[in-house]
C-alpha cells in the first residue's frame, strides 16, 4: 500500500513555479484586455478576489488614491511604503496620516543599509554620482524583497505621466518578479485624480502644492516648470527618468 501522494510544493519544485507562473501571466494578459475599458474600482475588485491575501497596493506617498481605492475593494489591504531615507518630512507625514486614517495596513519597507551606512561603504552622496544604483539599493531590492509574499500588486502608474509610462496595461505581467502588475488608473488623468480626491477626500502630499507634481527623494527631486511634464523634477539634469522599480 502506497501512502498518501501530495501535491509538489512550487516554492522547490522549478516546474511547479514555471507552470504557476505561466498561468498568472496568462491570467495578466487576458485580464489586461478584458478590463482595460473597466472603472479603477473594478479592476482592483478583481484583484482583490483573485489574488486575496497574496495582493498588496504599493504607494510613494505622493497621493493615496489607489490605496484608498483598494481599501474600498478589500478593507485592511495591505500597502507597502518604501522608507528609502531620504523621503521629505511631508512624505513620511503622509504615510503616517494614511496609516492612522485609512482602513489599510501599512507595511514600510526599508534598505539593508542606513543612509549613514551606505555612505561609510561607498561614500557620501551617491545618488549624486550613480544614481541608478542609488536607487537600486534603497529602491528595487528592498522592493524585491517585500513582495516576495505576494503574486501581485498593483500601482499608481498613470499613462499621462510621461512618454515610457504611454503604454502601461491596467492589468500586466512584471516579467522580472514573475508576478501581475495591476495599474488601476492607467487611462486616468491628472483631471480624474483630482476630481476623486477632491469627492472623496483622499489624502495627498503637501508637496503637490509647493510646485512639486512627482514626489521621489528630496536630493533628486524638485519643482516643474510651467509646460513640463509630471516627471521632469525627478533626476532633473541626470538623463535618468525611471528609478527601476517599473522596468
């Protein structure tokens, strides 16, 4: 008599994680043209049903539309913040102000390395002279390791925003984590995010205010100039646009 057969445990088994990931590709890709007309509300219902616990809301601070937003389709979602130690006051004032008003629950992330640290090991003010790897040690590895946990999440990108932001899909595979990529107000305007804070009031970074329309690290961030798109405060003179964290 055999005994019981189980089921390959996909976190060892390198099929088992292949076959899983193909199947949440394809559930990205189909879902991506089965709501791409849909409201951000729906897209991120669905979200929420597909993937439960296993779905979280990453935000900037910038705005919490989207995790007000989700918190509408899953009270308590969990939203993750990253603290790269650099974040303006207001920043990290918004986060707080989020966590203490909103039905979320607020998951900060944070660098291996201090900022003190960092500039110890490889000297002061490196975002100045490798900015792209700045942002890989405070940014997409802290992010990589707090999505480990999940096999999707969803974002703020807004087609609007820039020209390589032009294309994004409301739903998407992440080729590089191997998980959906949910933006629920890719077709959105600066107009619509306007009007759902104001009908809703949703909290937002003061800094929108003082000329600021993208909110990164305070040393590589600053105010646009009238014609300028949203992104052109951040790296401004460094032929940088993206910090890596969307490809």
């Amino acid at each position: 008599m055999t005994g019981p057969t189980t089921d390959p445990d996909p976190t060892t088994d390198p099929t088992a994680t292949a076959t899983a990931a193909a199947a949440r590709r394809a559930l990205a890709e189909r879902a991506g043209r089965e709501l791409e007309d849909a409201p951000a509300l729906e897209i991120l219902r669905w979200a929420t049903d597909t993937f439960g616990e296993r779905f979280c809301v990453t935000s900037s601070m910038e705005d919490a539309v989207v995790a007000h937003l989700a918190s509408r389709a899953r009270p308590g979602v969990d939203v993750v913040f990253l603290d790269t130690g650099y974040h303006f006051p207001e920043t990290l004032g918004t986060r707080d102000a989020v966590e203490a008003v909103m039905d979320v629950r607020l998951i900060t992330l944070t660098p291996r390395r201090t900022v003190a640290e960092q500039d110890a090991e490889l000297g002061p003010a490196l975002h100045d002279r490798d900015p792209d790897r700045c942002c890989a040690l405070r940014k997409v590895a802290p992010l990589e390791r707090g999505l480990a946990g999940y096999d999707a999440w969803a974002t703020g990108l807004r087609r609007d925003e820039s020209p390589t932001r032009a294309n994004t899909p409301v739903v998407g595979w992440d080729e590089r984590r191997g998980k959906v990529k949910v933006s629920p107000i890719a077709r959105w305007t600066q107009d619509d995010v306007d009007r759902y804070v104001a009908e809703h009031g949703v909290l937002t970074n003061p800094l929108l205010q003082d000329g600021y329309a993208s909110i990164g690290c305070a040393p590589c961030t600053r105010r646009v100039r009238a014609g300028e798109d949203a992104r052109a405060g951040r790296w401004a003179g460094r032929g940088k646009t993206e910090c890596g964290l969307h490809g």
